[in-house]
C-alpha cells in the first residue's frame, strides 16, 4: 500500500499527515462516481496512526477499495506544531470549547482543493465526534458524511481505564503555568457547561412534555448542542456511520441520543454494535469487525454498491 507524507501550513501551524494513495483505475470506490475522500483525525489525544494502528488499517482498506484517504494529526497531536495539552482533562475541555472546530473546516477545503475531492467523509473516535459534528454546519466545509466510532457526546471526559493518555510535555515557562492552564480551562468550561445543562434540560423536558414522557430521554451531561447540529443535518441527507462496543458505556448512551431523534430520515444513522470489545476496538475482533463496517458503509453509501467481494492487495 502505497502512503506519502504530507505537511501543511494551516492556522499558522505545519500540520502533518499521511495520505493513502488510492488504487489506480477508480475513483472514489466505483469508476466515473464522482471522487470521494476520507479524513481521519486523531483518536481523542492519540496520534493519527490510532490505538493498535487503527486508522492505519482504515486508510489502507478504504484507499484499495479507490478511496483517497488523509490522516492529520491536529495541532499539538503527533508530529504537528501547537499548544501541547496538558493532559487528558484539560485536552477535552478545550475540544469541548472549539480547540479543533476551525482546523478540521480548513482541512476538509484543503483536500478539496488540492485533490480535486467532491465530497469528503470525516471520521474519527471519542472526543474526534465533536469537531466532526460541528463542521456539519459549515456551508463550504461541511462532510458529505460522518463516522463516529465510540463517540462522545458528553461535556465533560469520562475516564476509561483504556482511553489514549497523552505524554506530558512541560513547556519552558514550567509547571506552575501548566498548573493555572489547567485551572483557566477548568473553570471556563464549568461556567459552559452549566449554561449547557440548564438550556439541555429545559429543552429536554419540554421534548418530554411533548412527547407524554415523564423523564427527559437526554443524559443529564449530554452536549445538546451538538446533539442538535447532528440531527439538523439529517435533513439535508448526511450519512452518520456509529460503531460502538457493546455495553453499558457508549452503547447505552448513544442509544438514548438516537430514542431522542425519531424523526430522523431512514438510513441516515447507521449503527453498528461490536460485542466483545473495548472502547478503543484493541480486544477480541474489534479491529476486523471496525474495519468491515466501515467499508460496507463506505461503499454502500458513496459507491453506488452493496456487495463486496475481498479486495485485490497491492505490494507497498
């Protein structure tokens, strides 16, 4: 499989990334189907490469099956430039706070322009969701399609014995800055997040209300916000792809978002549980059964065809 490097000047930050050329004779999956690309960003604070090399084995599967496929670490992540979070906490307040919104929208019209791209699909897991669903809004930049794996859609980080954390890196200024940095995002996000819950909480009493049920369906630290943004684009025929391990984690969390939704168009959330894994797909057959869905949905919904056969390898 044949990958190059690419480094980009975006946002005042060189960001790096990897592209998986595509097989050559087609063209975003199918010939003469009009050239789909995938962004991949990074798994929470995890480099683009992904826990156990997942993101790799998506670019390489979907890039044999003719589809352009971008991996970019994100400012501060991987390889590329930027402020270093300090840890896990505060990477997700800021996530929280727009951190990634603006560079993920200059992404998705940098691959557009530079590869000729019709339509971009955006994907990502855990805390990925959250840029990826709010450039659904954007007029220019918005993803033909999204795919959340494990994804989030909570204020505030919730602690996974198996979630990615980060190496800490102490800039010159030393810990005391690290230490007020940390107290700055914590309490700027406290003041979000409770004008967050009290409008969610209205607004998902008022759904209740409407609907005769006696409880809001919405978990109490729910973004609804951008629950909201999510179901908007539903109308105008964006495809969600949600894979999720079984449980009581993600699993059961999503399933309340989506029991909130019913009146979203049929076929425009496909949801994929995968039982015997973890939140990162690193056990049982995670990995494999990540890397099938994506490609039937892919394929399904941007190719024009259903049915797969094995894809053909190529030598590296």
């Amino acid at each position: 499989m044949a990958r190059t490097i690419l480094t980009w000047r975006i946002l005042d930050e060189d960001l790096i990334g990897t592209f998986h050329v595509p097989t050559p004779g087609r063209t975003g999956g199918l010939s003469g189907a009009p050239l789909v690309g995938i962004l991949l960003l990074n798994p929470g604070s995890a480099p683009r490469s992904g826990n156990s090399d997942l993101s790799v084995r998506i670019g390489d599967r979907l890039a044999l099956r003719g589809f352009p496929v971008f991996r970019f670490d994100l400012p501060g992540l991987g390889d590329s430039s930027g402020p270093i979070p300090a840890d896990v906490d505060a990477y997700w307040a800021e996530v929280v706070n727009g951190r990634n919104d603006e560079v993920t929208k200059a992404l998705i019209k940098r691959i557009r322009l530079e590869f000729g791209v019709a339509r971009v699909i955006v994907g990502g897991l855990c805390a990925a969701a959250v840029p990826i669903v709010r450039a659904l809004s954007s007029a220019s930049a918005g993803p033909a399609g999204i795919i959340l794996l494990e994804p989030s859609f909570r204020l505030v980080a919730q602690d996974k014995p198996d979630a990615p954390r980060p190496v800490k890196r102490i800039g010159p200024l030393g810990r005391g800055a690290a230490a007020l940095g940390r107290t700055w995002s914590a309490l700027v996000l406290s003041r979000e997040i409770w004008i967050r819950r009290v409008v969610g909480s209205l607004r998902a009493r008022l759904h209740g209300l409407l609907n005769g049920q006696s409880e809001p369906p919405l978990p109490r630290d729910a973004n609804v916000p951008l629950i909201m943004r999510w179901q908007e684009s539903f109308g105008r025929g964006v495809r969600s792809l949600v894979v999720v391990a079984t449980g009581p984690g993600t699993d059961r969390y999503m399933t309340r978002i989506l029991a909130s939704m019913p009146a979203r168009a049929p076929g425009a959330v496909s949801y994929v549980r995968v039982p015997g894994t973890n939140h990162l797909f690193t056990s049982g057959a995670g990995r494999d059964a990540v890397l099938a869905a994506l490609e039937r949905w892919v394929i399904e919904f941007f190719a024009g065809r259903a049915e797969l056969g094995p894809p053909q390898e190529r030598g590296s």
